[in-house]
C-alpha cells in the first residue's frame, strides 16, 4: 500500500517513491565521493563543452552553405 503524498509539497507520488529515490541518490552522491580518479575542473568542463558546441554549430552551417 502506499501513502500518497500532496503534489504541492512533494515530487513524490508516495513516501514509498520518495525513500526509494532518497536510498538511490545517497548511494550515487557516495560512489562519486569514493571515485579516485583525478577531479575536473568547471572552468575545464566548461571550455571543452564551447569546443564541442562550436564544432557543432560549424558541421551545422557547413551543412547548410
């Protein structure tokens, strides 16, 4: 049986929904505390994501011309 929860406090359909996604997310949020490979950083991630959108774009007008 579930509990059902009120929409306007919870994202949760039930209590049973909203432990099973708690019990998920703190077992993710501790594998990535335990991971040991060496960490990036935004200002990384950030830069390689703009080479990736800039390539993008310019197959995209390439296509296009």
């Amino acid at each position: 049986m579930t509990n059902p929860l009120d929409p306007v406090v919870s994202d949760f359909a039930s209590v049973e929904e909203a432990e099973t996604y708690d019990k998920w997310y703190r077992a993710k949020v501790q594998r990535s505390m335990a991971d040991t490979r060496p960490r990036v950083g935004h200002d990384d991630v950030m830069n390689e994501l703009d080479e990736i959108i800039d390539a993008a774009e310019k197959r995209r007008r390439e296509r296009a011309a």
